[in-house]
C-alpha cells in the first residue's frame, strides 16, 4: 500500500475526527443552525464513538507512520480511549445547559470535536513538530470554547485571559523546541532519546531546550507555579466548557508531557526529575491550600484540578513504568471524578434560572435533591481520597511508585497535603448535609445526564474496585510500550 | 460459607434497602428501624456462630477466605484469630443497643441514620477479619466517612467543628501509616499481614515504621496528647454514635498495635517502651484529674475513656502474657462498660436534655432500676472485683509490674483517682435532690430500655466472674504475640522504685510467666 495511505488508515481517529468535525460543521451550517443543537450533538457523540471503535484493531506493538511524526501504541490507544470518552461526556454534559442559556450555539459540538481531534494528535505525536500542530488544534478550540457566552464580559475575558497566556506559553515551548532542533539536530522523539543515550558530554542547549519545552506543557497542564489562569478561566467559561476543560485536556497533555519526557528526554532523567518533583510538589501543596477559601464551586474544582495534577505527577517524578502505569490509572479515575462532580454542578438552577456556581447553593442539597448529593458526597470523598472509594486508589498506586522509586519524603508530603485537600472535600459534603436549606434550586432531570452521574459515582464508589484489575492492566501495558 | 464475608456484605445490602424503601416518611422510618434492627440481630446470631465455630486449639487464624479481586493492589482476604473474634462479637453485641438506643432518639433522617450505622458495622467487622494490609486500610479508615455523617447530622449544638476535628486527626493521623504500609510491602514483596508479621525488619527502619504506625493508632485510641478530639466528637456524637466510638472505634488502636506494630516492629516496641509508658502515665493522671471536674456527663465519660485506654497501652507494651491479655481484656471490658455508660447518660438525656450533671440528682429515689444499673457500670468502670474492670486492671497491672514498678505506682494511682471521679459523678446523680421539678418527676426505665441495659450488665458480669470464656480463645494469639517479642533487648527503664538506672533486661519468655494466670 501507498505509505501516505497506510499512515492515514494506521491514524483511524484522527481520520475520522476530521472527516466527521468537517461534516458536523457543514450539517451545522446548512442543516439548520443553533436549533440542531441537540441532534448535532449526537451527531457528534457517534462520530467520537466512532473514532473509538477505531482504536480496536489498532496494531499490538508500536507503529510509526507519516515518516516518524505519528506513533500509535497502547500508551497512545489507553489515552485515547480516555479523551474519547471524557469529549462525549462533554458534549452530553452541556446539552441540559446550554438550552437554558441564550447562547445555544451550533459550534459547540464542533469545536469540541476539533479539539478532541487536537488532543488525539498530541498522545500520537512522536516528534516535537506534531506536538506542537496537535496541541495548538486543542488550544485555539479551546480559547473560543472559553469565550462561548460572547454576550457576557465574565467569559469574554476568560477566553482572553486564556489565549493571551496560552500563546506565550506556546511561544516559550515553541522557543523550546527550535532549541533542541539547534542542538540535537532533530525534532524526532527517537532520534533526540538515541543521541541522548549516546556516549560524550551533552550540550547545555539541550537542558534549556528541555526546560523551556516543560515549562509550556506546564501550563497546559496547569501545574504550578503556570496555573494562574486556570481558576479565573474555569470562573469565567460557561460551566460546561470548564468541565471539559478539567477533563480530557487534562489527560492528553499529561500524557503528552509524559511521551515527551520518557520518550524523547529519557536519557535525562535525572535532570528533569527533578523538576518534575518541583511541579509535583507546589501543585499538590497549593491546590490544597488555595481552595480552602473558595466559596465558587468552579474555583474550587480549578484548584482541585491543580492539586491533582500534582497528585499524578508524583507518578512521573518516579520515572518508573510502575509509576507511569500509576499516572495512567490516575488520570482514568480522575476523569470519572471531575466529570461527575461537574456533572452534579450543572444539574442545578436557581429559582431564577441562572447557573448554580456558588458553594452555598448546594445548602440542603441531600433533602431536596438525595440521589445528586449522594452522587457529589461519593465524587468528594473519592477526590479527597478516602477508602473505600476508587479515588483512593490511584493516589495509593502513585504514592507506591514513588516509594518504590526511593521518594519516600514526596509520599509523605503528598499525603499531607490530601488531608489539607480533604478539609475543602468535606465542606461541599458538610454544606449539602449537614446545612439547613437555603436558597431554593431548582433542577433538571435530563435522562441522559442522570445516567451518566449514575455510571460515574457506582464507578468511583466502593463497587468500583472491582474494575482496578483491567484498568491497571491496561495501564501496565501501555506504560510498558512507552518504555519499550 | 463464606461467613466473615456475608457479615460484611449484609449490613452494606440492608442500608441500600433502608435508604431505598418506599412510602411516606413516617412509615419509611419504622421500616428502616426495623430493617436496621433485624440486620443488627442477624448479624448478632452470625457472631455467637463465629464464636462457637471457633477452635482455641485449632488453626491461628479461622475462617480464612481469600479472592485475588482486587489485584495487584490487595486481595479479599479475610480470616480471624481470638482477638479479632473477640472484638468482632462485641461490635455485632453493642450494634442493635445501639440501633435501639436511637428507636425514638433520632426522629429526622431516620433511613439514613440506620443506612449509616449499618455501614459502620460492616466496615468495623471488615478492620478486624482483615488479613491484608491494605484491605485493613481499607476498612480502618473507610469508617470516617459514615461516622463522620452521623456527627455532623445528628450530633449536638458544636457538630460540625466535632466532626471535621474528628475526621481529620484521624485522618492524617493514618496517612503516615499508609506511608508505612507502602515502605513495608515494597520490602516485603506481600500485602499478607501474615507474612509481613514474620518478616524482620531493619531495626533502623523499625523505628520509624513503628512512630508512622504509632501516629495513626495513638490518634484512634486516643493517647495523652492527641486525644482532644475525643471528648468533642463524644460529647456531639448522638448517644449511639459515642457507644460505637467508645465501644469499637476506640479498640482499632489497640487492636492495631496488637496486630501490627507489637510483631512487626518488636525490637522497635522493645525500645520505645519508655515513650508509650511515659504517655500512659501523663493520660491516666491527667486525664482522670479533668474528669473531676467535668460538668457534662458525656464529657467526663469521654475522659474517662482516655484513662482506660492508657492502660490499654501500658498493658500492651508490657509486652508480657499478662499484660497483652489483660490489655485485650480491658478493650473487651471498656467497650462493654463504657458503652453502657453512654447509653445511661442517653436514657436520661432523653427525659430531659441535657448531660449537665447539676440538672440532676435523686435519681435512686424516682428511677431506681436506673440507678441499681448505673451503680453496676460504674463499679465496673471503677474496677470492682466480680466485675470485668476488675479482671482487666489486675492483669494488665500484674504484667506492667515485672517491667517497671514506676509505671504501675502511676497506673495504681489512675486506678483512684477513677473511683474518685465516677463514685462523684455517681454521687451527684442518684442521690440528694435535683434542682429541679422535672428531674424529680423522671420515669423509671422503659422495658426497651430495659432491654438494652440489662443485657449488657449481664456481659459484664459474666466477664467479671468467669473470664476464661473470653481469654481461653485470645491465649493463641496473644502467644504468638509474646512469642515475637521474645528475646528482644529492652529500654533501660527505672524497675526498681529508685532513681538508679537499672540493668538491660530481656523479655521473658511466654510460659515463664504463667502462674498467676486465673484472678478470681
């Protein structure tokens, strides 16, 4: 076969992200405008469902295609399955809210399309160059996702603020990459790691190269000390583009990260391992204590979403398969919970009609609402990290790996600061139980959305133990590919 | 049959179903009584079947079940030896007081408060049947979560401060022991606490394993000085609540320096005798002394709490038989008495609410099947002979004696200040006069009352007369508790009452000190 045309039927995703986003705008365009919301929606779910069955009968071993850009292996298929299913989950999750807001625009569908086709790249990507095309495909989505409400000031800003420091932080990893390119002669992952792994003295070109690359993907990930925008973004975006945000971004740009590193810069090891236990460490310790005074749910699930993104990189700082399996496992359990308690959030109303956002609207949730605050109570304690509930797991097998990596002063640190973390987790569960209600919510029941918080809380409750074995497994394999 | 798994699946299925029954609220609430009820006895029932069932001489641990669900994490895998059956059957014994005690008490929230202590009950009986380490975990610290709803729901005025003072010093309290437990099983290579109780350590690592383990244990017992959480959660906790905290919660500490750190760490515990004896001393005086001077019933109940559970600890790590078993058997006794206590200070709280002692006084004139009760809890709380107070104190005090003459004189002296404390309170509410109309006109106990109460003076009086029933099928494990201890060099403590310091001495071995075994 024509080798352009085997790469493309190896990138099945991919393929059919394009092919399907391109469609979704075409319907949308011509095929009735922002009234085909809810269809196109479903539209767009199949496609995403799509792009999934695709990845079943992906080659078993690592395959490269288009020259060396693009890898798939089963490192690349367990994030993918993941950004799959945290995108549709995104999709269905916005369609109760954005009916009830003005700005029920056509585009959502799509542009979530367009960045789950971003975010499908950057996992695949196997040299400095497809990093970067897939990770500014998700960005650029991203930013007008941000800016959806275009009538209100709040969003506006948010998509602003966001594109404003996303593109200095895509020049600082593009400065990064040009860097490398100068002294390693190459921007292909494996071409980098053999001339690493080679005898001589290493440039010092190289490590800037490699810090000023972190220090983007920093920011992608929202690791501090590069978080700052995430809480204002997350306060600003409409809820449902914050629960994307927090969610399958999250992963690919972990994973991404994670790629990068093992991949390319494995041989220097030691030298970002250290940085790496820097983000680990600030992220953990100001998530935990940066949320204690929030009283916006978003703003708490942003600082949230920092702490544990500095939970699953006390995975990588070990630098193990055991702890990359341990991240890939977080990031599984992490996306569950995120997505639930947004989930939650998002079935919610004032009387009014506008968006729940602040943390004393739950006041009284059990009595009015028993079944959501049961399922927010679980994605809390499961955040928080308590046993027996899944999320507990993760941060056991993270804390393992790192003991096991001879980091015990970082277990130590990390568990702290979950106890920190878990005092903001138990006030969402103490205002929903133990407060007398207060102002009146009024909630939607959207069959589609209650199935979903359904699945995700048995998921991260103690039944959901049961499914450690085939997710670690399949963890297990994928960080064994990318270690080869 | 899978017994120890059906005890802690049932109660979990019957709090869906109590959560779950349908109907209008009041009828919803008398039939989650009566699931609650109907669960808490069955589960009784498999108890007294796990307690025949079970061999002294038979196997070390019974009823062994093992699935690899969970891999490669941990694996279900349950079995029991004498201690944990012990503690087992008093955790099904206090559960349907408990369920009782809250019949007409707890009038809001009905299905879930049941839902609530059925899930404590599975996740008690799951800590004690655990045979890997991190399915202990598991259930250990799993606990928090429902009792820490039950605080903040259905507690006092304070509850919410109680309970999130609650959840999170036991919380950080064991995330170090997590550390541990990772530490261990990475050397170890088994998450069997089989295994890892046999494996030996490094002596430098003991150390460190044992203080990481003694950070979350000393917080659940409680010890002198992280005990503060107690009396706030006990005093805000609804009176079933505080018998589950004082009549199984409390004992996971005990339990677990008798499971883990007492034959994992043994030259570690050898060493660090001189700070657990140290903390005893200070807990036992100190904490007896601000019992005196308490004004809330529950509050000085709680107190004394901490004064019995410090000679838990200084039993314990006299780290002899008599000293391990009168340990055990003062964990057995406490939760009986203690429980009861609380469940007297509800029976009146009820009539009148408040646990303010002045409110009271009189009560053997108007209710004197209450007051004949209470007069029998309080004596067992005070150590009489003939009750299981007695028992205990005496062998936990026979076993610290061959240690250190220091710290028994301490211990002896707790054992006064205890009588004073409790004949006090007793004093102050059974006899003279109340201060008021309505504290005189109090109805004697009701026959479910009677029903919850009585039962229990029974235990206690059988465990005071004939405690071999309760120690014959501890003895195994608590040998091969000593056994692992044998040999291991001791701190240098003062033994004789001098100043001098005295000789390194070694521990005895198990049978040496056999003889003054029977105490009745």
């Amino acid at each position: 076969m024509n080798p352009t045309l085997a790469s493309i039927a190896l990138a099945g995703p991919e393929t059919v992200l394009t092919a399907g986003s391109l469609t979704a705008l075409m319907l949308g365009t011509f095929g009735g405008g922002d009234k085909a919301l809810r269809w196109l929606t479903f539209v767009a779910v199949t496609i995403v469902a799509i792009a999934g069955l695709t990845l079943i009968d992906d080659p078993v071993g690592r395959t490269l295609a288009f020259d060396g850009l693009y890898v798939t292996d089963a490192y690349s298929s367990f994030l993918k399955v993941l950004i799959l299913a945290a995108s549709a989950a995104s999709m269905l999750l916005a369609l109760p809210y954005l009916a009830g807001a003005k700005t029920g625009r056509f585009e959502y569908p799509v542009l979530l399309l367009l960045a789950t086709l971003g975010m499908c790249i950057m996992v695949s990507a196997n040299d400095l160059l497809t990093l970067y095309v897939g990770l500014e495909l998700q960005s650029l989505a991203a930013y007008v996702l941000a800016a959806f409400h275009r009538g209100e000031a709040r969003s506006s800003e948010a998509g602003l603020k966001y594109f404003v420091l996303g593109a200095l932080a895509s020049g600082i990893l593009l400065y990064g990459v040009t860097l490398v390119y100068g002294f390693a002669g190459s921007t292909e992952f494996d071409s980098i790691h053999r001339l690493l792994a080679g005898p001589g003295p290493r440039s010092l070109g190289i490590l800037f190269g490699l810090v000023f690359i972190l220090a983007g993907l920093a920011f992608k990930i929202s690791a501090v000390p590069f978080h700052m925008w995430t809480p204002d973004v997350y306060e600003g975006a409409p809820t449902p583009v914050a629960a994307f945000f927090s969610a399958a971004p999250k992963a690919a740009a972990l994973g991404l990260t994670v790629r990068v590193l093992v991949g390319a810069f494995g041989p220097m090891q030691f030298d970002w391992q250290q940085i790496v236990l820097f983000l680990s460490v600030a992220s953990m310790g100001l998530g935990a204590v940066a949320a204690i005074g929030q009283t916006n749910i978003k703003r708490l699930l942003a600082y949230s979403s920092i702490a544990n993104i500095g939970f699953a990189l006390v995975g990588l700082a070990a630098g193990t398969p055991q702890g990359i399996e341990a991240l890939l496992f977080y990031l599984a359990v992490y996306l569950a919970m995120t997505l639930g308690s947004f989930l939650v959030v998002l079935q919610l109303r004032r009387e009014d009609g506008s968006a729940v956002e602040l943390m004393s609207d739950l006041a009284g949730l059990s009595r009015v609402r028993p079944g959501l605050a049961a399922a927010l109570a679980v994605f809390m304690f499961s955040i928080a990290g308590i046993p027996p509930l899944l999320g507990f797991w993760p941060k056991f097998a993270v804390f393992q790996a790192a003991i096991a990596a001879g980091l015990v002063p970082l277990a130590i640190i990390g568990f702290v600061t979950s106890v920190i973390a878990a005092f903001y987790y138990l006030r969402v569960v103490k205002i929903m139980y133990f407060d007398d209600p207060g102002v009146a919510v009024a909630s939607t029941r959207d069959p589609i959305n209650g199935g979903l918080i359904l699945v995700a809380a048995t998921f991260c409750s103690p039944l959901g133990m049961l499914t450690i074995t085939p997710i670690v497994a399949a963890a297990g394999r994928a960080a064994a590919a990318l270690f080869g | 049959m899978p017994i120890l798994s059906i005890m802690i699946l049932l109660p979990v299925v019957a709090a869906l179903v109590a959560v779950t029954l349908p109907g209008e609220a009041p009828e919803q609430a008398a039939r989650a009584r009566i699931v609650a009820l109907a669960t808490t006895l069955l589960e009784f029932a498999l108890g007294v079947v796990l307690w025949t069932g079970f061999d002294a001489s038979g196997a070390p641990f019974q009823f062994v079940e093992k699935l690899p669900l969970f891999a490669p994490y941990l694996a279900w895998h349950l079995g029991i030896d004498g201690i944990a059956l012990m503690l087992i059957v008093l955790s099904v014994f206090l559960m349907p007081m408990c369920i009782l005690a809250s019949w007409t008490s707890i009038s809001k929230r009905v299905p879930e408060y049941m839902a609530a202590f059925l899930l404590m009950e599975s996740l008690m009986i799951g800590t004690f049947a655990a045979r890997d380490i991190f399915l202990f975990y598991l259930f250990f610290e799993g606990g928090l979560i429902p009792m820490f709803l039950i605080i903040g729901v259905w507690g006092g005025a304070r509850r919410i401060y109680a309970s999130y003072k609650f959840f999170l010093y036991t919380l950080l309290g064991s995330v170090l022991m997590l550390v541990a437990m990772l530490y261990m099983v990475g050397i170890a290579g088994s998450t069997d606490i089989g295994v890892l109780a046999t494996t030996d350590f490094d002596k430098g690592a003991q150390f460190w394993l044992f203080l990481a383990f003694f950070a979350s244990f000393a917080v659940k017992m409680p010890m002198w000085p992280v005990h503060t959480w107690l009396p706030d959660a006990h005093v805000e906790a609804p009176t079933a609540g505080s018998v589950i905290l004082a009549g199984v919660l409390l004992k996971l500490g005990g339990y677990g320096f008798v499971r883990f750190s007492l034959p994992m760490f043994p030259d570690a515990s050898a060493q660090l005798i001189w700070l657990v004896f140290a903390l005893s001393m200070v807990a036992v005086v100190y904490t007896s002394l601000v019992a005196l001077v308490q004004r809330d019933m529950k509050k000085l109940i709680a107190y004394s709490s901490v004064a019995h559970m410090a000679f838990v600890t200084a039993g314990l790590f006299a780290l002899n038989t008599q000293g391990i078993e009168g340990a055990m058997v003062m964990m057995l006794s406490h939760g009986l008495v203690s429980g009861a206590l609380f469940l007297c200070v509800g029976v009146i709280y009820d009539r009148l609410h408040t646990r303010e002692i002045a409110r009271y006084g009189g009560l053997a004139d108007n209710m004197p099947r209450y007051a004949l009760l209470l007069m029998l809890f309080t004596m067992a709380s005070v150590g009489l002979p003939a009750t299981s107070g007695f028992v205990s104190e005496f062998l936990v005090l026979l076993g610290l004696y061959q240690v250190s003459t220091w710290a028994t004189f301490w211990m002896t002296t707790g054992i006064i200040l205890g009588a004073a404390y409790m004949l006090y309170l007793y004093w102050r509410v059974a006899f003279g006069t109340a201060a008021g109309e309505d504290a005189r006109t109090m109805p004697d106990l009701s026959g479910r009352e009677l029903a919850i109460l009585v039962p229990i003076a029974l235990a206690v009086l059988w465990m005071g007369i004939y405690p071999a029933s309760f120690q014959v099928p501890m003895k195994p494990a608590v040998a091969a508790v000593v056994d692992r201890l044998k040999g291991r060099e001791l701190a240098t403590l003062p033994t004789e009452m001098s100043l001098t310091p005295a000789l390194p001495t070694v521990i005895a071995p198990a049978h040496a000190a056999e003889a003054p075994e029977r105490t009745h």
